[in-house]
C-alpha cells in the first residue's frame, strides 16, 4: 500500500516505462538487425510475386485494395514469418515498456505510390504495439503521425505505442514501395 506523497513519486518512478518518459509513443532505433530486414524484404518480395499478376496490358502490377488505404503491392496478416517476428520480439518489447506481454495477432503490409492511412484507432485488443519500417524505396522518411505528431522510421526502426487508445494516420506516400510489419501485443494483469 503506498501511502504518502512523496511515497507515491517513488513507486511511481520505480515503475514508469520509457513510453511514460516521452509520452504517447516511443522509438527503438535498430529494433531488427540488417539481417533480419534484408530476409524479410526478399520474402516478402517473393510473397507479392506469387499472388499478385502482372497485367501485360495496362503494364502495371494488380495489386491489393484497403479501403483506408488505398492500392497496397501487397498486405498479410498471420505471416508465418511475421508471426515468428511477433514471438520472437515480445521479450525485448515486453522489457523496454515494463510489463508483460502475450502476442495477439501480426500482419504487414507493402505500401505502393500514394498509398496513405487513414486516421484511426486499433482494436483495443492490441494493447502494446510495435510498427517496424522493414525498408522503403522512397525520396524521403514517410512519417506516421501519432496524435499529430509526426514520427520517423528508418529501416529497422520500431515505434513502440499503445495503438487502440491513441490516434494515428498517415499522409499519401511519395515512393514506390515501404514494407511496414505490425506486431500487436495484450497487456498480462497479474
Ligand atoms: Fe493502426
């Protein structure tokens, strides 16, 4: 039971989390190593080739459709890949906010031209996020922005963020392609 004033400042400062430190979101510099990014590109690369066709006529690629979107080169959810990324990075986000975590769900999307996101909240069921930039071909960062702040991912950077509770959204892309990998997260209460 923490009783006095400045009792309750050092159970509070005990048990902050780097995101309570900056707020509503956080970034993890180098979340994946190079290695990793470069599997995930050629996989994922190899994945939108499989399914999606090449239309000799009109000589573009058909591609996927999102309504909050627009025409993504390609977007999965339950990638095994991806749902190993999802096991395999819970511990290390799991330790940097503090608490503990199960895995909820994973997907990623390959954006194309134009694409853009449009301004909404998660499933409350994701309750701790990660959005890795897995790579991009682009002129410059595309930011995501959080509660309008903008926010930018190099490759292999992660924004760590509690996704159901704070507004996101992105403006439309100026490049050709950005795999984004999302790993969703629910919060253990002991
Ligand atoms: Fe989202």
């Amino acid at each position: 039971m923490v009783t006095s004033k400045s009792m309750q400042e050092k159970y509070r400062r005990r048990h902050r989390t780097k995101v309570d430190e900056v707020g509503r979101g956080h970034i993890i510099k180098n979340f994946f190593s190079e290695d990793i990014l470069e599997i995930f590109r050629e996989y994922s690369h190899m994945n939108s080739l499989k399914d999606n066709s090449y239309n000799e006529f009109s000589r573009t690629w058909i591609t996927k459709f999102e309504k909050n979107v627009g025409h993504l080169i390609d977007v999965r959810a339950k990638d095994m890949l991806a749902e190993s990324l999802l096991l395999f990075a819970r511990k290390k986000i799991s330790s940097f906010i503090n608490k503990d975590i199960v895995p909820v769900a994973s997907f990623y999307r390959i954006y194309g031209p134009d694409c853009k996101l449009d301004w909404h909240t998660d499933l409350t069921e994701y309750e701790w996020s990660a959005t890795i930039c897995m790579g991009y071909d682009a002129p410059e960062c595309w930011p995501i922005y959080l509660e309008k702040k903008p926010i930018y991912l190099e490759a292999g950077d992660a924004l760590i963020y509690e996704g159901s509770k704070y507004e996101h959204g992105r403006f439309p892309f100026k490049g050709s392609w950005q795999i984004q990998l999302f790993l969703h997260y629910r919060e253990v209460i002991k």
